[in-house]
C-alpha cells in the first residue's frame, strides 16, 4: 500500500480538482458579513412629509415624549434611571440612524404631477439635509413594486428621485432603495437591470444602487413550486441586495389574518421570517423585522401601554436575532433605544465573560465553541456601534481591543461608526 502522506495528498488534489467549481460557487453566495454598521431601525415617513429639518423634528418631539412620560420609561425599563439617560443622549446626538421616505403604502396613490412634484421636492429636500451635516446616517427611499399595476409609477419615482439627488452631489454611500411586495424572483433581476442602466445614464460608479426587498407577500416565501423564493431573490440580486424587511400588515392580511390579530409576532410572521433567516445567513443581507401600528399617542395611559408593547416587542425581536425594526413615529424613539440598549447592557457581562474565557482557554461550566464565540463577538460590536456599550467597557471585560474582536465576529476592522 502506498503511503498514507502520498495517498492523502493524492487525493486532496483530485477533490480540489473536483470541488473547484462548488468552492468558487460557495464563496461568490456565501461571502459572509456585509462590512460596517447595521442601523438598528428604519424611520419611515411619507415622502409629502420629508423637509430637511426632519431628523431635528423628530429628535425634539421624542425628547419631549421622555420629558412627559419619564416615569413610565423609567418603570418599563426596571427603574434604571441611568439606561434613560443614556436613551436621551442618544435622541440628542443621534435619534434616526436609518430614514426611509415613502413613496408607496404611507404615500398612497396620487396624480402624477403631484407624486413626480413631491419627489423633486423630497429628493432637493435630502441633498439640502445632506450638505448641512443634518441626514439621517443611513436613507433610501421606498418606491411603488413592480408589479403591473405600480410598475410605471414606481420607476419613474426611482429615476426622477435619483436624477434630483445626484444633480447637485454624489450618491451618499449609505443610500438605498426599498422594492415593496415582491411576488417574483424576476422582479428582483428587473430590478437588477434598472440598476445597472440608472448607473450608465446618471454618472453614477458601477454597482453603486442597491436595494432592500421588503418580504410582504407570502409567494415571497413559498412559491408556487414548493421552493423558498426569498433565497433565490437573494442570489438574484448579484450582490446589490442589502436586506430584508419583513412587512407585518401586508404579510399578515394576505395570509388572511383577521387586522386584530396582525401583528410581527403572529405565527405566520415568525414562519416567514424563520425562512428570511435561512436565506440571508452567510449571505452579507441583513435581517429587519417590520413595524407595529400601536402608536404611543393620547392619555399618558394610553403612551405607558403603546411603549411597554413596543418595548416588548423590540427585545423579542433582538432575542430572535432581528437586530432592525421599523418605526413609524417620533415617540418610538424612546423604547426602540431603550430595549437596544437594554438588551446590549443586560448582556455585557455575560457575552464579555465568556469571550474571555474562550479566548484564554480557561476552564468553565460552558464550553464555547468557535461558532459562539463569533456571536458573542458579534453581539459585543452591535452593541458598540449603536452606543449601547463603549469600546472601554468592552475591552476591560474581554481583554480584546476592537481588531481582535472583528476578527473574532469575521468583520472587517472598521465597525462601521458609532451612534
């Protein structure tokens, strides 16, 4: 018999031979963590609506809902005076990471001349906010689907709304586009194609458009041959797909759930996002979970009810691993920032703890596996990058400075920036 070096090295070469056009394959789907900061919200607002001044208004009147309300905060959050404080800091220097304006659900249907009127306006009114340091971090807008009814609207919205925002400066490179009720992989590539010719015709660098698709139909997830149509959306994107967004209400209605039932945590929305989850891992698309339309509006009562739903909900999402939400109202703000928060620094010391027992090898009762230790790494860098947790509180509690711990999650070095 030939020796066991000549045999196993033989035969490495024959499955690198055999295996060369599934590795390339893999590496080209599976190319991990999309690099930098993941917003953990989208603020949506109806485009007739977007001024320049939009993230200040929206820092003003959740700061006012905390100056009102602060005692119910401080009671849904444990009494932990010194979490609220870190959630007004937050709305002060930073209360909208990510802006959605919305020319579709929230928008509604109107004329052309009204809709093309306001997208002029919308499109001047985020170069204006843009050039005065005033944008939110992140911004896209969401435009009418592609399916026939919208399909002509929708793309004369995208067109006229880019053309109006590069006119004057360059495509913030946060920037994307939402594509709404996707029924068909082949929405997907058109949209790929509309991409690839807005680039040509406005300037702009090759594969600079990118999108999210917002999962609000069920063929989005089942399709009529029994497959998972969301993971081949993915793939079809060529790498211009940056997320997926569940839509609760449209999801929820056309599984035919009665609208006091509709919520993101119904069974049919933890189905479809099971699926969600499935198809972005390893993929580089990130993950958001939809809204509620239970608003903290009217008696202080009705605010303490509508913040402990949100609150709830927030973490519930964050325990699933859906680190983004949508929100659609300023006094949101305050326990979207308040669960983040919350959910990061409930976990510091555990995550840091055994992170650092892994890295140094000592003995514990849980034995970590290289797997988990990426997802306390990861788990630690989401929570620096939103402000929850400071880079010294994590250093000290690991013993990691921040390149190690990238290297850990399998990030780039650079988190993305802070909030």
């Amino acid at each position: 018999m030939e020796s066991l070096d000549h045999l196993v090295g033989g035969l490495t070469s024959e499955l690198d031979t055999r295996l060369a056009a599934v590795d390339a394959l893999l590496a080209a789907r599976y190319p991990g963590e999309r690099a930098g900061r993941q917003p953990v919200h989208t603020v949506y607002v109806p485009a007739d609506r977007f001024h320049p001044g939009l993230v200040g208004d929206h820092r003003a009147a959740a700061l006012l809902a905390v100056d009102e309300h602060e005692d119910r905060l401080v009671g849904l959050v444990d009494g932990d005076r010194s979490l609220v404080a870190r959630v007004r800091a937050k709305l002060g220097r930073e209360p909208v990471e990510d802006l959605r304006i919305d020319f579709e659900d929230g928008y509604g249907t109107r004329s052309d001349e009204e809709e093309d009127g306001d997208v002029r306006r919308a499109a001047a009114s985020l170069r204006a906010a843009l050039d005065a340091g005033t944008a939110a971090p992140f911004t896209g807008i969401r435009f009418k689907g592609f399916e026939a009814p919208t399909r002509s609207r929708g793309l004369r919205t995208l067109a006229l709304f880019l053309a109006g925002l590069v006119e004057d400066g360059p495509l913030p490179q946060t920037f994307v586009v939402t594509l709404p009720k996707v029924t068909a992989v082949e929405q997907v590539e058109a949209l790929v194609h509309v991409a690839a010719r807005l680039e040509r015709e406005l300037g702009l660098d090759d594969r600079a458009l990118r999108f999210e698709i917002q999962v609000e139909t069920p063929q989005s997830i089942l399709g009529p041959d029994g497959s998972a149509l969301v993971a081949r959306m993915v793939h079809a994107s060529g790498g211009r797909c940056t997320g997926l967004h569940y839509g609760t209400y449209d999801y929820s209605a056309f599984c035919g759930i009665a609208a006091a039932h509709q919520s993101l945590e119904h069974p049919v929305a933890d189905h479809a996002k099971a699926v969600m989850q499935a198809a972005a891992a390893g993929t580089g698309v990130r993950l958001s979970d939809g809204s509620t339309n239970v608003l903290p509006v009217g008696t202080p009562d009705q605010v303490g009810a509508a913040w402990a739903n949100h609150l709830r909900l927030v973490r519930r999402s964050l325990a699933r691993g859906y680190y983004q939400g949508w929100d659609l109202h300023p006094a949101q703000l305050p326990t979207r920032f308040a669960a983040t928060f919350g959910f990061y620094r409930d976990g510091l010391a555990s995550a840091a703890g055994r992170l650092r027992t892994y890295v140094e090898r000592r003995d514990s009762g849980i034995l970590d596996e290289p797997a988990t230790a990426r997802a306390l790494a990861d788990f630690l860098l989401r929570g620096i990058d939103c402000g929850a947790l400071s880079q010294t509180e994590v250093t000290e509690g690991t013993g990691l400075h921040a390149h190690r711990l990238a290297g850990l999650a399998h990030r780039a070095t650079e988190t993305g920036g802070r909030g």
